[in-house]
C-alpha cells in the first residue's frame, strides 16, 4: 500500500509541476499588460526608423495571452530573419511570404525601440526602428480560436491516469 501512495503522490507532483511549467511558457512577462480578455484584436502601428524602403502592415494583429499583448508584426519583405525586443531574439513565425514576427508589446502610445535585421543587402544588418501602438485603436471582440489550455491539461491527466494504470497493472503482475 506505501508503494501505491508514493506512485500517487509522484504522479500528483507531475502533474503539478507540468501545469506550472506550461503556465509559465505559455505566458511570457514581456507584454504589457492589457485589460482585454485572451483573444485576437487588431492594432494600428506606426513605424520610423530605417531607410524608408520597409515598412510593416497596419493594423496588426494584436494577441492578448494571460492579461499580456503582443503583436504580430508583418514586414513588407521576406528578408527579415530576427527581431531583438527589449534584448531578446525573436524569429519569423512563418515559413513563406513576407516575415512576420510575435513579439510583446511593450507600451501604448510610446515609441518602442526594437531591431530588425535585414539579409536584403550583401550581408545582413541590424537596423533601428520604434513601433508606436496606439491604444486607441484596439478592435475585435477578443475570440481565439488558439485557446489550447485546458487540451493541454485534460492530455496531461490522461497521460498521467495511463502512467498510474501502468503501475497498478505492473504490481498485480508480481
């Protein structure tokens, strides 16, 4: 019977410290906090800094994740391969088409400083930029179809109920 406990409370500190992990992955401190509730809105961004040959589409798609906003900030070339916020790397989240980029957003209605670096020309450069997010500007309703949370949680309860059935079914063997 002690061996029962021990796999159960094993088993409850899993998945406590799995739900903990995913928690804190799934929210990064970056973002400002917003009062909106998760979901996907839209946000005009305005842009200086660079040459004058790039610029970025706006609105953005503005993602609210655990209180905290980010952006996804679509370049107007392909040529983007990293974005430095705040002085963390950030890489493009697709594949084709022009970059795009998640990164946090830092502050409403102030120039943020960022860098981009551009392959465009014979080798790649970094390039200064502020992104200004105008807060009055925030629409959508705040529906997402990315609210994978409790699926995460129900597969780590059905992995760790199978795990516990492995072990009952192990020791009635013996």
């Amino acid at each position: 019977m002690n061996k029962i406990k021990k796999i159960i409370t094993s088993l409850w500190v899993t998945f406590i410290l799995c739900v903990i992990t995913i928690s804190m992955v799934w929210a990064n401190a970056n973002g400002v906090s917003v009062n909106k509730k998760d979901g996907d809105y839209t946000i005009e961004v305005s842009m200086e800094g660079g040459t004058g040959k790039a610029s970025v589409t706006s609105p953005a798609e503005m993602i609210v994740k655990d209180g905290k906003a980010y952006a996804h900030i679509e370049w107007s070339s392909s040529n983007y391969d990293y974005m430095i916020v705040k002085g963390e790397k950030y890489v493009p989240i697709n594949k084709k088409g022009n970059s795009v980029f998640e990164i946090p957003i830092l502050a409403f209605d102030e120039p943020v400083k960022v860098i981009a670096d551009t392959t465009a020309m014979s080798v790649p450069h970094e390039i200064s930029y502020t992104f200004t997010f105008d807060s009055k500007t925030i629409s959508g309703v705040g529906n997402s179809s990315k609210e994978i949370y409790p699926y995460l949680i129900g597969i780590l309860f059905v992995i760790i109920i199978g795990t516990f059935i492995f072990f009952i079914k192990k020791k009635h063997k013996r």
